[in-house]
C-alpha cells in the first residue's frame, strides 16, 4: 500500500445555478489520501452537455 497517492472519484450531484436553476451533474473530486485516508482536496469540477470543464465555485450545492 502505498503512504501517499492522490485518488479521482466521480458522482453526481444536485447543484442550483443561478442562469440555469437545478441540474444534476456528474461532479469529479481530486482528493489526497495519507495512509488511505482523505487528507485534503486538490481540485473540484464538472462537465458540461457540451464537455467544457467547469468549476464548482459558481454553482451552489442543492440540498
């Protein structure tokens, strides 16, 4: 087992924009993971209909 990797997991969300309103999206995590065990976030974003990449940070999460 490795001490430190950085893992790539994706899942879908409901997210709220304010153009587009509610829309569920598939929403890919960057994590770091010391002994198996999540550290920190590196990076959060999602794909668009059309494959443009996008940030998380204008979307707010729906619950």
């Amino acid at each position: 087992m490795k001490i430190l990797y950085i893992r790539r997991k994706t899942r879908y969300e409901k997210r709220h924009s304010v153009k587009m309103g509610e829309l569920t999206t598939k929403v890919t995590y960057i994590k770091k993971y010391l002994l198996g065990l999540p550290v920190k976030t590196l990076h959060k974003y999602r794909r668009t209909y059309y494959g443009e990449v996008k940030s998380c940070d204008d979307c707010m999460l729906f619950v």
